[in-house]
C-alpha cells in the first residue's frame, strides 16, 4: 500500500497495489479541483473523501484496477486527475466457477500462537461461553408478543436474583407456520433455530416455547426424548397460567446458569465471526486488513474464525479457492457461490443489488471493489471449511459460513453456526449489535471513530493516516476480543443494550 502523506494536513490519496491505475481520497470532506499532491497529480474536479481518482488517462473500455484486480471498464474517457464516480464504471463479469483454481496455492501454516488465554464459561459439551445468557426459543412467531411481555417480567422479578446470569434473550422470528415445511430449503430456517438454541452463550440450558398447532413442532427444536423442555401455550387456560409456566422453567435454569464462574480458557476455545456493514472504500485498506491480521493471529492460537456473505465473496471467489485447503473444501466454496447464484437468479435479481447506496457514498463504486475489500477479513490462513447457512461448526481454523450480506441475517447465521463473539467493521457507521454474543465494531476513518466516540469500540482509521500499521492495528483487535470474551472490557453495544432482532434466512416458498 502506497501512502501519499507528509503532514495530516496535506492532500492524502491511497494506492493499495502497484498495479493500480485509481487510488481514494483520504482526507475529510474530500478535495477541490486544482489539488496538487506531492507527487505532481493535478485534481480537474472535486473529489469526496473515499471516492477514486484516475492516476492515468484512461480510455473507453480501459481496464479500472484497484487491489490490483479489475473493478470495472471505463463508460468513456477519463483524463488522469479525475474523480471516477459509480456512473462511470462499467460492472465487469464475474469470475466462471467452472474455470477456478482449486487449492493450487494453499498458504503454508503460520507459527502457533500460544500462551494466550481468556475467562469464559465451559459447557458440558467442551464449548465455551463469552457470556452466561438464558435462551428461550420459540418455534412460531405466534407465541412472540406472549414471550416479549414474559421476558420482560423475568428481567424485573427473576433475573436481580441471579446475579451471575447476563441476560435472558427470547429467540423469536417470523417463522413456525404459514410455511412450506417440507420444502427441500426449509432446512435453513429450521436447523438454523436449532443450532442457535446451542450457541455457546446460552450453557446448554435448552428451553423452548410453542403454541401447539404450528408446524414446525417444538419436538424437533429438543434432542430426542426431551420433550419436558418444552411449553405448549395452547395446554393452558389463560394468560396468566402461559406467562407463569414460563417463568417458572426459567427459574430452574437461572438458577443453574447462576452457579457457572469464569475460568481460564485457551485462546481456541474461541469462536470469533467477521462481518462488514455500512462499507466504504475504507473497509479494504483500513478496518479489514487489520481484522484479517487478527483473524491470522486467532488461528495461529487454534481458535475458529468464521467469514461469510456469499455476495460480498463471489466476485473475489477467484482469490479464495486457491487458498481451500483441499479439493472438497474448494468445491464446498463453488457450491455455495453457484447455490446464491441461482438463488438471486430465481428472484429475478442479480449481484448488481448490493453494494447500497451508503457503500456508494463511502466510494465502493459496485459489488467488484465492495468483494475485494471485504474478503482481507479472512487474512491469509488456509480455508479449512465450507458451512452452508445455518450449518454449526465443528473445526478449528478459517472458516467460510454462507450466508446473505444482510447484516442481520449474517449475524442470525453465525450465532447458528457457534460463533461466541463478533468483529464487525463499518465505513459509514451502524448502531449494530447482538444480545447473544459481544460485537466488537471497528471503524474504517478516523472520522468516524470521532463523530461515534461512544459507538465505536477502536478505530482502524488510524492505518490510512500513518499514526499506525495494520500489524499494529490487528494485534490491538486481537488483544481486544481476549478481553471482551473475558468479560474484562464492554463493547459499546452492550454497554447501551443495541441489539438487532434476529432474523432467519428462509429462502423456501411462504404458503
């Protein structure tokens, strides 16, 4: 990455790759036409913080490369100096599935990380916990507004008793009935509530509240045989009686979560998911790369990480396939791209959709330069294993989750696959957050990190003004996520109680 800086007052543009013909501004508020940098480039125009501007002539149908990859074709001429909006590149084709390389350059294996450790709560099952939470799952939205009155009664009357216990989370959604159960893709939304009634921040306390005539059965939510773990509201006569029973399961696990202590546990005990949201031509030379630094550290110390959107992967597939660590995980990879390629086909749309018109204004002029930055998440470690949505992990190292970009439901898809806690970047900023597991947000500018100071847990916008390096920047992440899953420092998000609603992804028809 080549940085164009003598003072933080001085004209700043970015120029990630050598091969690059663009580079982004840097300074805030963007600069004026008629802006000379050191190195002799004259802006003819404005040109927004974030946003490219053309290092050569470029003629019609030139190639426009950042990351040293192709992000597009030049609409018409653009003179050297200029700022290349959106409307000025053209959306290249994507790469050809069938013609990727397949584990030709798996990444040799870095040198452990050891001695590293945090405070969780283990599990039976060997997992570990960042957080002591109950989780209540539904299994029909129809029982919602009765858990939504309940949950708030046990907060005020039970939860002050049971100091030890974070939070009660009720996992409500839109699914249950009114749905095509047995439609082949019905097995993402109901394997998805299955798995997240597992996540590890709820301690193996499994409870679950039905109505009775849904069809997804709560049976199917509970191992085989434990059907005393579930409340049926339509056994019961009256509210009151609904609101009681519940309270009264939930007191017997408060009571068990209560009697759980933090205790040191190694480093990969840990479950960290990557996400980006409200990117901006930031993400990719800021925030991200740090995260990947850190995302190498963590599986250097056997962790598991966990990257994901399928939209945000597609369009850099090419750069992930070679790093699969074998054939099958290669092809894994493939049938996910080629499963949302037909999805999105089905739906009449295609990949053009994303990025959003925020993504736009931070400067990702389409979904091309938006992949690019978004996959450096995943750092540089081989690629161990594939998940399809919803699918829990059961390995350690790098992993790839499919899921949509939609924030929310990536979220929702990670918490299923076994996630304890997440790193999530953002350009243009969002209050995001998740109540079963920590959200650690990252900024891409400096800017933002001071417009949000109490949103904001650090700030990567560093790395693009020279006050630090991403190395420097990854391992404060890395130190960090060891102190946020040990309950030693709270994300902001936690702090105010910002949590988004869980929302499954149901790509089966609706009756």
């Amino acid at each position: 990455m080549t940085l164009k800086q003598t003072r933080n007052e001085t004209p700043l543009y970015i120029k990630v790759h050598p091969n690059d013909n663009v580079a982004i501004i840097v300074n805030e508020g963007g600069l004026p036409k008629g802006t000379v940098f050191s190195c002799g480039l004259e802006l003819t125009n404005h040109v927004p913080q974030g946003h490219k501007v053309a290092l050569i002539d470029l003629n019609q149908g030139a190639a426009i490369i950042r990351y040293g990859e192709v992000i597009g074709h030049a609409v018409q001429t653009i003179v050297k100096g200029s700022w290349i909006d959106e409307s000025l590149v053209q959306l290249p084709t994507p790469p050809r599935l069938e013609e990727l390389s397949i584990a030709s350059n798996v990444p040799a294996l870095l040198p452990p990380l050891e001695g590293y450790t945090f405070e969780g709560y283990r599990n039976a099952n060997g997992s570990v916990g960042t957080k002591n939470i109950l989780g209540i799952t539904t299994s029909v939205q129809c029982v919602a507004g009765v858990m939504e009155y309940t949950v708030k009664k046990i907060k005020a009357e039970l939860l002050p008793k049971y100091p030890n216990v974070e939070d009660v989370v009720a996992l409500t959604h839109t699914y249950g009935c009114g749905v095509a159960i047995n439609a082949p893709d019905a097995i993402i939304p109901i394997r998805t509530i299955q798995n997240l009634a597992q996540n590890p921040n709820f301690g193996g306390e499994l409870m679950v509240v039905g109505l009775g005539c849904e069809k997804l059965n709560p049976e199917r939510l509970v191992p085989e045989g434990d059907s005393g773990k579930i409340i049926s509201l339509q056994e019961h006569h009256g509210f009151i009686p609904m609101v009681k029973s519940i309270m009264e399961m939930a007191e017997a696990r408060l009571d068990r979560l209560n009697r759980r202590k933090r205790i040191t546990s190694p480093a990969s005990d840990l479950v960290v998911g990557l996400q980006c949201g409200g990117s901006d031509a930031f993400s990719g030379v800021t925030a991200n790369p740090a995260v990947g630094y850190a995302a190498d550290l963590l599986v250097r110390a056997g962790a598991t990480v966990m990257f994901s959107e399928v939209t945000e992967v597609r369009d850099a597939v090419h750069l992930l396939t070679p790093r699969a660590s074998s054939e099958e995980v290669g092809r894994a990879l493939i049938r996910e791209m080629k499963w949302y390629d037909d999805y999105l086909q089905n739906g009449q749309s295609d990949r053009s959709a994303n990025p959003s018109p925020g993504n736009k204004k931070g400067g990702l002029a389409n979904v091309v330069e938006k992949s690019l930055g978004s996959i450096v998440k995943s750092g540089t470690s081989p690629i161990v294993g594939v998940l399809s949505p919803g699918e829990r992990t059961a390995e350690k190292g790098l992993i790839f989750a499919a899921t949509p970009a939609s924030d929310f439901v990536c979220g929702t898809l990670q918490l299923a696959s076994g996630i304890n806690l997440q790193v999530f970047t953002t350009g243009r900023g969002t209050p995001y957050g998740l109540a079963v597991a920590p959200v650690i947000k990252v900024s891409t500018r400096n800017s933002l990190a001071e417009q949000w100071h109490d949103l904001i847990d650090l700030n990567a916008g560093r790395i693009a003004t020279g006050e630090a390096t991403i190395e420097e920047i990854g391992w404060e992440i890395f130190h960090l996520i060891l102190d946020v899953a040990s309950g030693r420092k709270k994300t902001w998000a936690d702090h105010w109680g910002l949590y988004n609603d869980l929302a499954l992804f149901n790509p089966a028809p609706v009756t």
